[in-house]
C-alpha cells in the first residue's frame, strides 16, 4: 500500500475512533483507576481498570474530553487491552511508548498494538504526542492505584 493511502487510512481510524468510542463510559468494580489532565491543552481522562477471575485485564471503562487524538487514543487502548493477560500488559505500554517516541521512525508492532499503530504518525509532533499518550498514561497510573481504588 503506498504511503500515502496508508496516512489516509490511518487518520480515518483516529476519526472513526474519536467519534465511536469504545470502553466509553465508567463502570463500577473497577480495581484500579485514574485521572490525568494534559495542561498543555486540557484533554483530560478518567480510566478504571477491570480485572478477569484469572488476573487478566478484562477491559476498561473511561470517560474524558479532549481532541481526537487522546480519545481515539483511549478508544484504542481499550480494544487492546480486551481480555488482556496480565504479563502482555507492560509489553503493550511499552511498546506504544516506543512507537510515541520514535519521531515517526517506527511503524509500530501492529501484533503488540492493533490499529493503534495509526497513531505513530503523532510521533512527528512533539505537542501531540501527551494527547495520544494520556490514556496511556492513565492505564498505567491505574493499574499502580489496584488494591487502593474503592470499589463501586
């Protein structure tokens, strides 16, 4: 696929990922959970995490607002993380860290990442990068808060 076609693609799964959010919504029962803000624009995000019987990741459950970016990055994330084994967790986060920090240089694993590879393109951007990063962000802050968070 050339280059170009593949830029349009992607940026239309950003779209259709800031408008069709998946994971929308908090849940209750969450065993971790956090809020981030970006103060650079405001984008800001509150992330549950949600553990299976066997300690997986069963999903997520968020609600923010902000630009595209940061909520179909929040979107994507919770696709990833679906029925996640608790050892792939830190391999996904780091991954994507690497894809965010790559300067566009990095495809992104689309094995570890799925469709999020369609934000590597953010990489370029410095002041865009803490917009894609902030689910991220949160997912991990959430994850430490596990055993602290009340449950609902």
């Amino acid at each position: 696929m050339a280059s170009r076609e593949l830029e349009t693609m992607y940026q239309q799964v950003i779209l259709d990922h800031s408008k069709e959010k998946h994971g929308f919504g908090l849940r209750p029962d969450a065993s971790g959970s956090s809020h981030q803000v970006n103060p650079t624009c405001g984008d800001e995000v509150t992330l549950n995490v949600h553990r299976g019987a066997d300690g997986s990741v069963s999903s997520i459950s968020w609600e923010g607002q902000g630009c595209s970016i940061s909520t179909a990055s929040a979107s994507l994330l919770s696709d990833i993380v679906h029925d996640l084994p608790a050892g792939e967790v830190s391999v996904r986060i780091d991954a994507f860290r690497e894809l965010m920090q790559s300067k566009g240089a990095l495809d992104g694993d689309e094995e570890l990442l799925g469709d999020a590879v369609a934000l590597g393109g953010v990489s370029r951007y410095v002041t865009r990068i803490k917009c894609a990063m902030l689910p991220w962000v949160a997912f991990e802050a959430a994850l430490a808060s596990e055993g602290a968070a009340p449950r609902a």
